[in-house]
C-alpha cells in the first residue's frame, strides 16, 4: 500500500476498463477511487480538468491513472503537484500515438507494413475503403464508404482535419497491449472474435503472437513511451501482417489480458512505485 488519502485515483470509466482496473488494482491491496468523466465530453479539457481537480482535492490520491483519456491527462501533467505520480508519457509522445495520421507516418518511416494509402479519392480503384479521422474513440471516427460519392462526402466534411485513406483488408483482427516504462517491456496478445460494427470487439481469445508485439516494442521503443498503451492489427488470409493503428491507453481487451495472466493495471503500477519482482 502505498498510502495517503487513497492510493489511487482512476479518472474515467470507458465501459468495463476503469472496473477491471479498480478490481486489479484493489485485488493486489491498494485503495483504489474510481471517478467518472463522461466520454461524450472527452473533447472538454477545461471540463476535464475541472472534474480532475475535484477529485484530487476530495481523495488526496498518491496516483492518477487516467481511464480513456490519456491525451488530456498527459496535457494536464505538468500542471498538477509534483509528489502525485501519474505513469502517463509526456504530451507530445501520447499526442504522436494518438494521432492516426502522425502515428501512421511514423511507422511508415520504421517500416512497418500498413495497408495502402490513397491520397485522394481519385486513387480509389476499389471500395469500399476505409477512412479515418485523426483522432476518434471506439470506433467512432472510422468509416467505411463503399462508393467515391461516399468518400467525397467524407472528405468535403474533414476541410481542416487530417485524415486517412486506407484499402480495406479483409482478414482477423488482432490486438497487443503492452506496457514500456525505461528498460521494462511486456506486451501480450489477442484476437477479436466478433465486432459490433466499426467498434470495440465483443468476444476475445487470447493467443501468442510474438511477431506482433515485436513490432509493438519497435513503435514504443522510437518514442521512448512510459505507460499502457494498445495496437490494433489486420492479418489477411495469407497470414500477412497490417498495422493498423495505436491507441495509448488502456484497452477494451484488458480483461482478456488479466484473465490470461498479463495483469496491466498492477504491472504498471509496480513499474511506477518500483515494485520489485517484475521480470525485464
């Protein structure tokens, strides 16, 4: 236990991670508050900020640890008292992950294996395609138009935006959740066995994948990350590997990972008091 008003401070929810993490963390003895921000105004950072001071003056927490929005606790991070610790990178890293074009880019440049980029619409010879906004969660901000009309809408509705273009692989999906603080690094796998649309997977099967985590640990590895973060990825029917994209924070998948003995939330808390007993 690490003590004072409470040990630990989750802020946010998104779903069933901030309760898997508060049942980790409060199975392994620390005292843990878990306080909600809606996900509808993940986009208030003022709002965000406000709802974080209040918290932190009400439990006295020794941790934060951010559920969901990783990017506005990163922002916020040099602002709040030094003696709280929050295992969370700095700002301009967690924004370069966090942005699908940025983050795209980067792995292009370490040569990682993406599905094909378009440009424009006029690049399109076969849909449908997939088109992303910079920045979504859940699912939200990725579409799938199946005609050039379609794109064009998109396109017209994203003037100052950056976007994606992707060809569509068909294929199954697999994701990596990985935790890198300095030396230590520890990813596991696993793969999506049913979608509800263009959103969080439904059902998960652990399995190993060593190939993709390796390339979990180059992406990592370039930005000297600190913290939890996740990678999605597409293999095709030919067993080929795409990246896909990066999503520093925790995962809907995590309970997959605590139930197949990768316990996030404790490794990354042990990570950040220093622990001892984690293997490098």
């Amino acid at each position: 236990m690490m003590e004072k008003g409470c040990d630990i401070l989750l802020f946010g929810t998104m779903g069933n991670t901030g309760p898997a993490v508060r049942d980790s963390l409060t199975g392994h003895g620390f005292s843990v508050r878990l306080v909600d921000f809606a996900q509808n105004t993940l986009r208030d950072e003022p709002g965000y900020r406000r709802e974080l001071l209040k918290a932190l003056a009400c439990f006295q927490p020794r941790m934060v640890i951010p559920i969901g929005n990783q990017t506005a606790m990163a922002r916020l991070k040099p602002g709040l008292p030094s003696d709280i610790l929050i295992p969370v990178s700095d700002a301009a890293v967690v924004e370069l992950l966090d942005s699908k074009v940025r983050c795209s880019r980067m792995a292009a440049g370490l040569g990682i294996t993406q599905p094909r980029m378009f440009a424009s619409a006029s690049e399109v010879g076969t849909f449908p395609v997939i088109f992303k906004r910079d920045r979504s969660f859940g699912g939200s901000g990725v579409m799938r138009p199946r005609s050039r009309e379609a794109l064009q809408r998109l396109m017209e509705h994203e003037p100052q935006n950056p976007f994606l273009i992707e060809e569509l692989i068909e294929g199954q999906d697999y994701s990596v959740d990985a935790v890198r603080w300095d030396g230590f690094f520890r990813a596991s796998c696993y793969r999506s066995l049913a979608n509800r649309g263009q959103g969080p997977s439904t059902q998960r099967e652990a399995v190993i994948r060593e190939d993709l985590c390796v390339i979990a640990r180059q992406i990592l590895d370039h930005v000297d990350y600190r913290g939890v973060c996740g990678m999605d990825f597409r293999i095709d029917s030919d067993g080929k590997a795409y990246f896909l994209e990066c999503n520093p924070r925790f995962t809907g998948g995590i309970e997959t990972q605590i139930a197949a003995g990768f316990d996030i939330p404790y490794v990354l808390v042990s990570c950040c008091i220093g622990l001892n007993g984690l293997q490098r």
